[in-house]
C-alpha cells in the first residue's frame, strides 16, 4: 500500500510539473505569434500609407508641364445663340469653361489659362494670341450651337487641320462613353478662325443645339455639366499624357 500511495504522490506531482510547464510553453508561443501580428500590422500600415503617397505625388504630376487653353465662346455685346427659354450662349460656354477649368486644376498639375475669365467680349485674333503666345500644348473652344429649326440637336467636334482630327476623334469619344442622352454628330472639318488661324492643336466643341428645346434644357443640368466636364478632362488627360 506504501509504495502505490508514494507512486501516487510521485505521478501527481509529475503530472502537475508537466501541466505547469506547459502553460508556460503555451503562453510565451502566444505572446511571441501576438507581437509578430503586431508588427506585421505596423509594417502593412506603414506599406499602406507609403503606397498612397507614391499615388498621389504620381497623381499630382499628372500633365505637369503641359498648357491648355481654354476658349469660352462669344461674351460681353457678342452673345452668341439664344434659346427658346431665355438661355444665352455666352452664359453656359463660360460656365463650362470655368468647370473644365477646376476639375483640370483638381485633378492634374497642368496650366490652365482661359481665354476669358468673365462675360466680355474677346476678339478672335486675340483668342488665337492667347494660345500662341501661352505656346498650349491643346486650344479647345466650347461653343452651344443653333439652327433656324429647333429640331436639329446633337453634339459635333471640330477640327481645321488633318493633323487635329485625331484630337477631335478622341475627345468626341470621350464625351459619348459616360452614358450621355444626346444626338452623337460625330466630329467634322470647321472653317472656324480660332482653328484655321490657330498654329497651336486646337479643336472646338458644339455641345448642343441652343436652338432646340431639349438640348437646351440638358446644356443647363448639373448632370450635363458634370458628366461633360469630366469626359472632356478625360480626353485631354488621354491626349497630352
């Protein structure tokens, strides 16, 4: 009885040694997985935050060095087409211009320079100056335009020289790919001064007919302007990067 009573004592106590030093090896493993996850989250945030600066300083030199001139049509006295209710055409090329002007600004580091920053009237020879003398790696003039029937509607791009019809091929793509409600022109030659006189690549945008009653109400929508300003930004973006 003495010696199953003293192997008794001896297993617990050995049992209980092995038990001790078990949770011991158990917790340090725990402890060492713990700070391992601990850096590695500290390295996948610090990785994290490194990526997001490498995109943004590459995003901010986006168009770096490039120059767009931006030609807001008609102004002052000159008042371009008007619409059947009450819009004026130098009013929405303006207000057009100034968005493209932002979201160019917002979105690359090119120069923008406008060729009117308010409704004035600016002749044709110095809006064709203003692209010469900037030396615009891209001139594009936004206009509204009109008929005498109010049942033509649609977009149309314009370019003067054969060497600017792939500028106004892929910027009239461009503004079509957001889903737009509007007659597709297609692009097209324009005897238009500011092109044919314009030695800088240059193209002009007719992006609605004033003249009819539905482009006019979308040349005057928030989704209009927004969805156009970001196609024809994109289309720049595409050309001179």
């Amino acid at each position: 009885m003495e010696s199953v009573s003293f192997f008794r004592r001896t297993f617990d106590s050995k049992t209980f040694l092995f038990l001790i030093i078990s949770i011991m090896i158990l917790v340090f493993i725990i402890k060492h997985k713990d700070n391992g996850l601990i850096k590695n989250k500290e390295n996948t945030a610090q990785s994290s935050t490194e990526n997001r600066m490498r995109v943004n300083t590459s995003s901010a030199k986006i168009l770096a060095g490039k120059t767009i001139v931006i030609d807001a049509g008609h102004g002052g006295r000159d008042i371009g087409a008007s619409g059947q209710n009450g819009t004026n055409e130098n009013d929405v090329t303006l207000t057009m211009a100034k968005n493209i002007q932002n979201e160019l600004e917002n979105r690359t580091d090119a120069k923008v320079i406008l060729t009117r920053n308010d409704d004035v009237k600016i002749s044709l020879e110095d809006r064709v100056e203003i692209a010469e003398e900037s030396n615009a790696d891209l001139f594009v003039s936004i206009h509204f335009d009109a008929f005498f029937t109010n049942e033509v509607e649609g977009i149309t791009t314009y370019y003067n020289k054969i060497v600017d019809e792939p500028i106004a091929r892929l910027m009239h793509n461009h503004i079509f790919t957001n889903g737009l409600d509007a007659r597709d022109r297609g692009g097209s030659f324009g005897d238009y001064y500011v092109l044919r006189e314009n030695p800088r690549p240059s193209i002009l945008l007719e992006l609605g007919y004033i003249s009819n009653s539905t482009d006019e109400a979308r040349m005057n929508s928030e989704e209009f302007q927004t969805k156009t300003t970001n196609s024809i930004v994109d289309g720049m973006v595409d050309y001179l990067n």
